[in-house]
C-alpha cells in the first residue's frame, strides 16, 4: 500500500512539474494537499513517507477521531469541508488552517476561539465561483463578501491568506478553467483593494481531475484525494 501510494505521489509530483512548465510557473509555487478523507491513518502515514506535509480533511469528527494516532508527525494539517458553527471551537482546536471561511459569523466564533487557544490560524474564503449551481461558499460581489474581508481587520487571531472555490465536477477537466480564472481574477481585484490584515496569495483549487488546469490557471495549492489514495467508498 504505502508502495502505492508513494509511485502515486510520484506521479502527481511529475504531472505538477509538467503544469507548471507549460505555463511558466515555478514548481516550488504549488503545494501539494493530499486529501484524506474517509482513508485511514496508516495510508496518511504512507503519504507523509512520501513527503507530503500537508493534509487537508473534510469533516472534524473523523479528524478528531485520527489525530491522536498521528499527532507526532509534522503535519500542516487544513479543514477543507464546510464546518458548522458549533464545530468552530473544536475545528480551531485541532487544524492548522481552515480554508472553507464562508460567513463573518463563522470567522468571528473562529478567532474568539483561536484567542481562547492562544493560537493564530490561517484561514481562506470559499468562493462560490460558480454561482448557484455549487452548494457552498461566498458570492463574488456579495455585500457579505465585501463585509467579511472588511471584518478582518478586527480579527485578529485570524491571518487571511487567500480564496478557495470548488467547482462542480463534470466530465470534462477544461469545464473548470473558466471557474478557475475567476477566481484568480477576483482575486486580483480583491488585492487591489488594499483592505488591512487581508492577504490574497494563495489560491486553492484543483483536484484529481483538473488540478493540471487549476495550475495553468495559477492555482498555489492543489487539493490530491484519489489521485494519491485511491477512489473512496461512499460515506
Ligand atoms: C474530497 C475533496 C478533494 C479531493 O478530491 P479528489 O477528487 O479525490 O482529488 C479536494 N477538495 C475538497 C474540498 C474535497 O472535499
């Protein structure tokens, strides 16, 4: 297994340098997450064997339920499944970063409980990119969205890094580009901008089936489930 899982992380390393060569971008630019979710501690440990340090999980009981077993590695370890407020104290407790920020509500119960802990935590704001048709994440242009990067200031346990987005999944990988150039270029306004304690570096998004189009498209951190661990069973 771990033998697979490392000729695995080879390959996507391989296919993140071919990206990256196509469109001009330095390899070192992208990080790879390998996502974990439903997979147990044994193929995590397969993973960071193979050199990855950073983890993204989708939902915080599971997480919690793993972590003791794997708390002695020097994991980065990112929330990247929507979290509900009342598992923001826990989330704040356990992970590193959370990337789904999607309302100033939930950012405000994160720093207080990031205050609580003493700990500062890295956050990005999930962008509903698509529109309506994708379930989660914040609305390019929304009062909300204008309202919550304003919010940043005050939140100081908070440090802003940048935007996620998920676009729906078809079957053709292309389909994502457009939805990945928005992103970048919303991000390119929102910096423009200048807003205090709101920094807009990273841009996570890509997956098994179109991170290569998510890097042409400047993606910084690309998000690997099956394609480092295998397909998952239905949870
Ligand atoms: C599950 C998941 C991934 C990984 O998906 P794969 O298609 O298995 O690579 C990436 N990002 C998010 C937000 C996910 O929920």
């Amino acid at each position: 297994m771990a033998v697979t899982i490392a000729e695995n992380v080879a390959v996507i390393r391989e296919r993140i340098v071919a990206a990256c060569k196509r469109s001009q971008r330095s390899p070192g630019d992208v990080q790879l997450m390998a996502v974990s979710k439903t997979k147990p501690v044994e193929m995590i440990r397969g993973a960071y064997e193979a050199g990855i340090t950073v983890f993204g999980e989708n939902y915080v009981q599971e997480f919690a339920d793993k972590l003791p077993v794997i708390s002695g590695l020097r994991i980065e370890w990112h929330l990247i499944g929507h979290l509900q407020s009342n598992k923001a104290a826990l989330a704040a407790e356990l992970f590193d970063a959370l990337d789904v920020i999607d309302s100033l509500k939930l950012a405000e119960r994160l720093n207080r409980a990031a205050l609580d802990l003493g700990k500062m935590l890295d956050v990005l704001l999930e962008i509903n990119i698509g529109g309506e048709e994708s379930k989660s994440g914040i609305a390019p242009g929304s009062p909300e969205l204008n309202e919550l990067l304003r919010g940043f200031d005050r939140l100081q346990a908070l440090q802003l890094r940048g935007l996620m987005c998920i676009p729906l999944i078809t079957e053709n990988p292309d389909d994502s580009r457009p939805y990945f150039r928005r992103l970048r270029e919303l991000r390119d306004e929102l910096a423009a901008l200048h807003l205090p304690r709101v920094e807009l570096d990273e841009l996570s998004m890509g997956m098994t089936h179109d991170f290569e189009i998510a890097i042409e498209e400047g993606s910084t951190c690309v998000r690997v489930g099956t394609g480092i661990f295998g397909e998952r069973e239905p949870r």
